[in-house]
C-alpha cells in the first residue's frame, strides 16, 4: 500500500547510511573502503593520508575531498581530481588514469615515491631515452625510464641482447641495459601467439635466458617447473 | 614457486596452460579454507573491459581464498575464452589460477619531508 500511495518510489531496501556524513574528519583506512564502496561524500575530510592505491574499481572521488596526502597509484580508471580537493602534501599518481593537471594547479606530485614534475608526470613522450641516461638521480631515473616506456627506452638507447630463443609465439629476445650506478634494466620481448603484438616485461636482473625470464614472469622461480602445456 | 610436481623419480613440470597474462594449473582437490566466489571470469582486464572466463556459466565454480583463485570444472570440459586470446579447453577437475607477474626494482623508500 506505501507503494502504491507513494508511486513506487519507496524503496524496498534500507539504504546502508554513510557513516558520520558530516564535517568530522574520517580516520584513514574508514574513508578508503567508504569510498572503494562509492560511499564517499562531498565534503569529506579525511584525517591524513588517504591510501587508495590499486583501486581500478575507482572512475571519480568526493568533491571538496581533504586529506593530508593522497595515493591514487594504479587507480587506472580514475582519470580526473574532483572539484575543490584539498591535498596539504603530495599525491602519489604513478599508474593512474590522470593524464593532464589545469596550469597552476599548485599540488605537489609524486610517482613512485619520487617527487616529480608536470612535464615528467604528463609529458614523458617529450623526454628521449639519452636524456634519462644524462639523469643522475637514480630513483628519477627509474621512474622516467617507467613513464617513458621500457620498450621506447631500449629503442632509443639500444640494449645489448643477452639471449634469444623462439616459442610458440615467434623469437623472443632478453635484452639489457647496464648502468654503472644502479641494477641494469632487464627486459623480455616476446610475441603473443594468439594476437601476434609485442609485449615487453621487466624480470630480474640476474636473468640468464629467454626461458627463464618466461618462467620467473609466469611465477617459476625454477625455470625447469616452467613448461607450458599450451599457450594462447 | 607453484609447486604441482607429478610424483616421478624425474623431475616434471607441472601441467600448465598459459591464456595470455592469466596462468591455469591443475591440482589434486580443491584446497581447504577457500570461500565460494561468484562468476565465471578469472580476471578482467582493468582499462579494456576484456575479461579472461569461461564460457559454460553452469559448468564451474570459483573458490577462493585471499589473494588466490581457485577453478572447478564441473562439466567433462568448459572452455577458456577472451576477446583477443584463442580459447582453451579445460577438462574436468581443479586448477589453480594466478596472473603473470613484473619486476620493479626494490620499493622506494618513503622519505617523509
């Protein structure tokens, strides 16, 4: 009867209440799953860092969003800040979906740990592989060789082929390059059977072949556990 | 790692089926302490919507435990399918399902300034 007095629009569930929806500041690890859960709110402040890393379940956060310092690292579908957030720190954006910041901005960004800048963070098809070589610090580095991609790295500086073998999918190449002040960069390149592209992976440095670089990346610390029935 | 040795008095590797970045083991039973989880999709892709599943939903059913996926075919054999991955078919039994990993170089250290 309150259903059909009120023209359907009584719902039929209790809607689970947000917690504390006021101006009271939210403990970090509430506001995570509160707003995992998309049960964040406008106006939500959040009592230091705000760790929401990894969450690709993400498309947008609160307006007017406060915390101290704020990790969206691989939330992949999260392409834009809200409106009026308010971050005192930094925010930790490698992996994001954030391509691009308005001018002035004014916060502070970090990839990886490392504190960046907007053309490092936004622009990393500006920067050539010789350029990153010229780079001491090593941490920076590392993260504009990541921004730059490992296989346009390894094309524009040329790395030293270690091994190469062949698989299902075609020739397969580890390829490295040594550093004098840091672990070298090694990559496997390998084609996949089904789709015919290209795909480059980092594996440990102390890789030895093709093969074992597959098994390591498969999760085969033993390459002779890595036998793959069939592969598609 | 993925420790599924057949007992022999040489050494072999376990059976394996790799589907893109998604890898399938088969093991003996289903492990104990694993939850009912619901579906048929062992992984999705994160930007591209395309999903690595199984295309008879009757046929299986996941389990879980923590981070760890479990498949029960239930059906003599279901298939393995994805938009850009040749299906795979995968006969009755249980296997073991995780995704490929990458290296990165040690974590940094959070320097608080």
């Amino acid at each position: 009867m309150r259903t059909m007095m009120s023209g359907g629009r009584i719902p039929k569930r209790l809607v689970k209440q947000r917690p504390h929806e006021n101006n009271q500041p939210v403990a970090p690890e509430l506001a995570r799953k509160l707003i995992i859960e998309h049960r964040g709110w406008n106006g939500m402040r959040v009592d230091g860092h705000l760790n929401l890393s990894g969450a690709s379940q993400l498309y947008n956060l609160p307006e007017n969003l406060t915390c101290e310092s704020l990790d969206i690292s691989d939330c992949v579908n999260l392409t834009n800040l809200p409106k009026g957030l308010h971050v005192t720190r930094w925010i930790e954006l490698a992996g994001s979906g954030i391509t691009s910041l308005g001018k002035g901005h004014g916060f502070v960004l970090r990839f990886r740990g490392v504190r960046v800048t907007d053309r490092i963070a936004f622009e990393s098809d500006a920067l050539s592989g010789q350029d990153i070589l010229n780079v001491e610090n090593i941490e920076l580095r590392r993260v504009l060789i990541e921004r730059l991609g490992y296989e346009k790295f390894v094309q524009q500086v040329g790395g030293l082929i270690r091994h190469r073998d062949k698989d299902v999918g075609g020739e397969r190449q580890l390829v490295y390059i040594p550093f004098e002040d840091d672990e070298a960069l090694m990559i496997l390149k390998v084609i996949c059977p089904s789709t015919g592209h290209t795909h480059v992976l980092r594996v440990p440095p102390y890789m030895q072949t093709c093969h074992q670089a597959a098994a390591w990346i498969a999760g085969f610390d033993n390459p002779d556990d890595y036998s793959p029935l069939i592969e598609a | 790692m993925y420790s599924n040795r057949r007992n022999s008095q040489h050494h072999q590797s376990p059976i394996l089926y790799r589907h893109g970045d998604v890898l399938l083991s088969p093991i003996a039973t289903i492990p104990t302490g694993v939850q009912k989880r619901s579906g048929v999709t062992l992984a999705h892709g994160e930007v591209t919507g395309h999903s690595h599943r199984i295309q008879q939903e009757d046929a299986v059913q996941l389990w879980g435990r923590g981070n760890e996926l479990f498949l029960e075919v239930k059906d003599a054999s279901v298939t393995l399918i994805h938009e850009e991955h040749r299906a795979i078919e995968l006969q009755k039994g249980v296997y073991r399902v995780w995704k490929q990993r990458e290296y990165r170089p040690d974590a940094y250290v959070e320097v608080e300034d």
